[in-house]
C-alpha cells in the first residue's frame, strides 16, 4: 500500500480512478444555447426538496451556457449506452447538433433535453452554482423525474467503462 503526504494532480487522478461512478449525460438548452456532457461527478443531495448536483469543468468556455440557462437534465444512462457516453464526452468529435441526433430525446418540465432511453431523469431549475479549481458545482432542483427501465448502469472505474 502506498501512502504519500503530497498529493499532486497526478496521484488524486490515480485515487479518483478507483471511484467508480454511474454515467450521466447532463445535457440544457434556452438562450445561451444547447448543450450536452458527459459526467460521473453527480449525486443526489436532498429529497425534500429533490435535489442534485453536478460538476462541470469551468475551464471549457462552451459550459457557461448551463448557468446562463438556468436549467439542466441529468440523464442516468444504461449500460447499453456507452456510444452516447462517448459522444457526449467529446471523445468522437462529433458537434453538438450531431450528438443529439444519437438516442430520442423530448423534454419534460425545464425545455433541457431529456434522454427517453435514460435510465433516470433529473429535470431541474438551477438554484446554485459555485466555482471552486477547476469545476462548477451545479445544484438543481429537480422539478420532473422519469422513471425508465430498471436496467444495469452504465459506471465508469480505473479510467474504463463496466457493468454492475
């Protein structure tokens, strides 16, 4: 077992690699634009009122718009979705008008596109966001819910995708 004092960007990568996580893809749209990402950094974080959060890389100019928006989905894939995780994520280069052509989306209560396929959508009002390092922590509150097929998760863990 190695233990260090120091912990460079590096060595935490390596540690958050043994985190596995559920694949999401957090996708919004309005006046500052539509845009979808792929994330493992989200969670629930009260039920009364339902709320999540998510984290997005601020340094990537093209996130702003979520906030400009006020409004996000985060839609919980399966583990048959990788293709889309893939293209969310930017890996394939495909534009954003060419990502969402993957999968079927509709919208729910917000106008954020929600994946008809996911295995759960959060629909949400942003009511906060804080900037810390690197990232934008954005809380929502979730304001419509879908409930899809109770399939395995798509999870990302050691810098792979797997199934629970």
């Amino acid at each position: 077992m190695l233990k260090m004092n120091e912990v460079g960007p590096q060595a935490y990568r390596d540690a958050m690699a043994r985190f596995a996580g559920a694949v999401h893809i957090i996708t919004t749209d309005g006046a500052a634009g539509k845009r979808g990402v792929t994330v493992i950094a989200a969670c629930s974080v009260s039920d009364s009122p339902p709320t999540v959060l998510a984290c997005l890389n601020r340094e990537n100019p093209n996130n702003a718009c979520f906030v400009a928006n006020g409004r996000f989905a985060l839609n919980t894939l399966a583990a048959d979705q990788q293709d889309l995780s893939e293209a969310f994520s930017g890996l394939t280069g495909l534009p954003t008008q060419e990502r969402f052509k993957l999968g079927h989306w509709d919208t729910i209560t917000t106008g954020a596109p929600t994946l008809r396929e996911a295995i759960a959508v959060f629909d949400c009002e942003l009511i906060d966001s804080k900037d810390l390092a690197t990232h934008r922590v954005l809380f929502g509150k979730v304001t419509g819910l879908r409930i899809g097929d109770n399939l395995r998760p798509l999870l990302y863990h050691d810098r792979a995708y797997h199934v629970l």
